[in-house]
C-alpha cells in the first residue's frame, strides 16, 4: 500500500513563507526578572535589528547589571522592581521572565501602564489570575503573547495542520503528557511560595499546547485531577536542602472532559520509575494519530510521526517524516512573531484567549487533587 501511504502524505506538503516585519525605529525593551529563561529572551533581543534594551528591573541587587554585562549589553537602566522601571521608561514591550508566582502582578501593571508583553511560560499559577490578566489585556488593547515558542516549530505546526485537514476524522479522545525518568529542577522552581506549581506548570502546559492548540482549544467540562511529590521530597533523590523546601508538584495526571465530547488523558512528571508515561495519541473517527514521545520534553516531537487509517479497505500506516525547522530558532520566531504583532498592533501570536484555557485545566488538576475528586471547570468571565 505505498502509494496508498503516499496519496495520504501528500495531503500535508505544502510549504508556508515566513514574513518578516521591521519597526521604523527602534523598539524599547524592558526585561522583568534576571533569572535562566531570561538568558534566552535577552540573546535573542539582542539578534533583532530594530529592538534597543533599554532597562531591567530584579528583585535581588546587582543581579541585573551582572546579567546584562554578561550578555555584553550596555546603557541599560536598571531597577529594583518592575513598577519602578515601568514608571520611570518609556517602553514600548517588556518581557516577563520572573517566577510564576509573580507573573500575574507584573503582566497587569504593565499592561495597564500600555506596555505590550510577552509573558513567559506558565501563564500565571490559578485561573482568578489567568483571568484577572486577560481583563487588563482587554481594557488596554495592547497586545499580550505567551512564552509557548514550540508553537513554531515545524513538526507541532504539522499536527495542527494533519487534525485541522480533518483527516483524522471527529476527535474523541487524546492521550498526552510525558516528562523525564529523572528532571527535577532547582532554584525558585521547587517552592510554592514563588513557583505555585511544579511539572505541571514548568513541561505540562507545554503538552497540552501541543494537542489543545491542533483541536483548536475546545473548553474542559470537567476534571479529576492526581498530583505527588515523592521524589522531590525524597532524601534517596534529592539533597537534603532542596527535598526540605520542596512544596510543589513532581507528578501530575488527569482525565478530562472536553467540550465536543473530546476525552483527554494527560500525565506530566519531572521525575518517575521509567523513560516515557507514552507517547501522545490523537483518536478521530476516521484515522489515529501517534506522536512519539521525547527524552525530556523539549518543544518538538520524539521521532517521525504515523497516522494510522483505513484506504480502499486496507489498513494503511503512513509515517510523516520529521521536519527540519528553516531559518531562525525556535525562541528567534517567538520573540519575532511578538515584536511584529507589537508592531503592528496584533493580532497576538500566542493568544491569551486560548491560554487561559490551558491554565484552567492545570489549576483545576489542582484543585481536583487536593480535593480528591472529579470537579466541574467554570472559566471566568472576561
């Protein structure tokens, strides 16, 4: 049945031109928190020909001037919080690199003093604050994006376009998750008071992106939600100062009811006793998707992909080859796509609208948990 495989294939092929955007001028930069992930936005800021950082605001003292004479940028003002920047520059974007726990507060005030933001990953910790942030979005008409850069890459774009072809058929159900034999990380991640969740909110939202994103984001009904954190307490693991503070999420599952009678079956971890909790599965009426799973979830697919269907009345297995991602880096596109929807007043390349969706499912795995029980799910209104 090759060439049955092959008139399958053909299906998904064509190419999309990428468009690129300048500003006129210079676009002012703020960075809000000087941690890891911020190392990333700050090189690739650096690699745009019409952005200028202008300032960087840090909690702890000096850490931001070291940050920016690592990274070999100069004339930058610098601040001991984000209020302090926002109000004293004239900014036109800021990125929000601190920890989860403080994304709510940054993103706002930003967004009320008409600064466009890139926030990165999770969005916030609850759905009050996912909420609370998407109101302030709406009441300045600045445009707000979400860290997500796996969105651009070429082989998740491909899962969109092969679910949205409606090859597969009407979905009913979708197994997804992953996360690594041995993960967990350090610093400001393991503790509640500045994390608010763990696996969940550092490698899950990045799983449910993947399915949610290529089944266009329908809304959960319901949630019965399972977290632990046996290893990131375990003194067999992990050294003894981190396994005293640890305070969040190490392993999360859940089975969730989507609207369109959608089931998902989700499961994330930062750390378990084997290499993969299985690859992703999309089930649709008329075909099946299987998307391998990866070492450590890292914003692309495990290997080459297989749709499973039915042709002429044979069973037709066709693989969908790996793609190689062309011209910038992942992080490159997320950080352009950005300053081009600032640019040009949006719309927003990782919208708020869908994320928020995203985020009342990780909140409601942990409400569930903690109460013990399947719970209905109720997004507030914006």
């Amino acid at each position: 049945m090759a060439n049955a495989a092959d008139k399958v294939l053909g299906q998904f092929t064509q190419e999309v031109e990428e468009k690129k955007v300048y500003a006129s001028k210079k676009i002012k930069v703020g960075i809000i928190g000087t941690g890891w992930i911020a190392e990333s936005h700050i090189q690739s800021y650096k690699r745009q020909p019409d952005v200028e950082v202008v300032a960087a605001a840090d909690l702890i003292p000096g850490k931001a001037e070291a940050f920016m004479k690592k990274f070999e940028v100069e004339g930058v003002n610098f601040y001991p919080s984000h209020k302090e920047m926002i109000d004293n520059e004239e900014l036109d974007c800021v990125s929000v690199c601190t920890y989860n726990a403080t994304h709510a507060e940054c993103t706002i005030y930003a967004l009320e003093h008409g600064v466009n933001v890139l926030l990165e990953k999770p969005m916030c910790v609850t759905i009050e604050e996912a909420a609370d942030i998407c109101r302030a979005e709406k009441k300045s008409g600045k445009v707000l994006s979400i860290g997500f850069q796996p969105r651009f890459d070429a082989n998740m774009q491909m899962i969109k376009k092969i679910v949205q072809s409606g090859a597969l058929g009407e979905v009913y159900y979708i197994q997804t998750g992953g996360g690594r034999r041995r993960g967990i990380p350090n610093s400001t991640f393991i503790e509640k008071k500045t994390a608010g969740i763990g696996a969940l909110g550092d490698i899950g939202c990045y799983s449910l992106d993947m399915v949610l994103n290529a089944i266009g984001y329908p809304k959960p009904l319901t949630i019965s939600g399972y977290k632990s954190d046996f290893f990131g307490k375990s003194l067999e693991y992990s050294l003894p100062e981190n396994a005293n503070r640890f305070s969040v999420d190490d392993f999360a599952a859940a089975f969730i009811r989507l609207e369109g009678g959608i089931i998902l079956d989700f499961r994330i971890a930062w750390a378990m006793h084997i290499d993969t909790p299985g690859d992703t599965i999309i089930l649709g009426k008329k075909a099946g998707l299987r998307i391998p799973s990866t070492d450590c979830w890292n914003g692309t697919v495990g290997g080459p992909m297989t749709l499973y269907t039915d042709l002429a009345g044979e069973r037709v297995e066709t693989v969908i080859p790996i793609i190689q991602n062309k011209g910038p880096g992942l992080f490159d596109k997320k950080i352009r796509s950005f300053l081009d929807a600032s640019i040009n007043g949006g719309p927003s390349p990782v919208p708020s609208s869908q994320i928020i969706i995203n985020q009342a499912i990780i909140d409601g795995i942990c409400k569930s948990a903690e109460l013990g029980r399947e719970i209905e799910i109720k997004i507030p209104k914006i």
